[in-house]
C-alpha cells in the first residue's frame, strides 16, 4: 500500500509539467543543449542552419494528451538533399519484485513528423511526412527556411520523442564529369575485352 501511494504521488509530481516537457538540441552533430523557444509559436525549437552532420531534437513530454510542436531549421546555399528520421520512445521504471517494470508513459500510433515550407510562425506548404521508425531520404529543398511539425497523443505521465536531420550539398559539375569520364573508361575497358 505504502509503495503504490509513494509510485501516485511521483506520478502526479511528474504530470504537473507544460506539454513541451524538456527539450535538448544537438545542432550538427554538437554537444546537447537545453532548445530554445522563439516564444511566437508555442514550442518552436530552433535548430538551426543544416549541414551534413546530423542535427537531433529530444523531446520529453510531461503530461498525457495530444500535442502539436514544431522546430525550425534552414538549408543553407549550396545544399539540396535533406535527409529525417523520427522515433518515439515509451517512459518505463524499473521497481523491485513482484512489480518489476512499469510503463509511466508512452506516445500512441498516431505520431507524426512533417516537414513543411516556411518558418512555424509562417506556416507554408507540407513536403513530406512519416511516422515513427520512418525515414526521409533525399528530400530535394532548395536554400530555405523550413520547419518540422511533430503531432500525436501522449499517454499517462508524457512520452519521449526524437528527430535527426541533415542536409547535402549539391554536387559540383567536376563531381558530374568525374563520373562521365569513369563510365567511359569502364566502357572502353569491357569493349576491349569483349575485342580480344
């Protein structure tokens, strides 16, 4: 008795929290720090310029229901190809026999990450979205400001959720005439073969 008073009150010391809950941001490929929110759209973290080191987004929510978050980013000039991914992860403790683990929280089917033209506070056109385990791969964006929309419904104290981003540059014509000349000697190699 005394241990399932000890679990509610943490439980409900626990859900006491915003929705956005704490967020951390590692920005290409950096060390985790605490995201910071434009405070024009509720949640809007920042993550900033892309490049091809991955930048990744760390959402704790702290209590049940659905949520709509959003996190800035731009693509520089020079590159084309945006890679993303998104998962999501149940919240869970570990208590001593007969009890063992318990699930405190989770984020249902239901989730989602779109990424869309524009800023949050400037919403524009949807460009592509998955659910959780999903990937995006070399989603063409042009130089840009862009944002990611993450929605669902989180269940019991809150969930936890992830997305990694980055972005590659736009090849180089010398990069293309490289190939072409490779090609041809692989072509010339195998009509010789082919001769003798």
């Amino acid at each position: 008795m005394r241990l399932k008073l000890i679990v509610a009150a943490g439980l409900s010391v626990c859900a006491m929290g915003t929705q956005a809950g704490i967020a951390l941001v590692s920005q290409n490929g950096g060390a985790l720090a605490v995201a910071a929110e434009t405070g024009i759209v509720p949640n809007a973290y920042q993550i900033g310029a892309l490049n091809t080191s991955f930048s990744a987004l760390f959402v704790t929510l702290t209590t049940a229901g659905s949520f709509a978050e959003y996190a800035d980013f731009s693509v520089p000039s020079g590159y084309n190809m945006v890679n993303a991914a998104a998962n999501t992860y149940t919240l869970s403790i570990s208590l001593p026999p007969p009890i063992g683990t318990l699930t405190i929280g989770s984020i249902g089917s239901d989730f989602a990450m779109s990424i869309y033209g524009g800023l949050a506070a400037t919403p524009g056109p949807l460009l592509g979205s998955i659910g959780a385990g999903g990937s995006i791969a070399n989603l063409g964006l042009s130089a840009g400001n862009y944002y990611l929309k993450f929605t669902g419904t989180a269940s019991g104290v809150g969930g936890q959720y992830s997305a990694a981003i980055n972005a590659m540059p736009i090849p180089e014509p010398e990069t293309y005439s490289m190939m072409l000349a490779g090609l041809g000697a692989f072509g010339f190699l195998a009509h010789r073969r082919r001769r003798s």
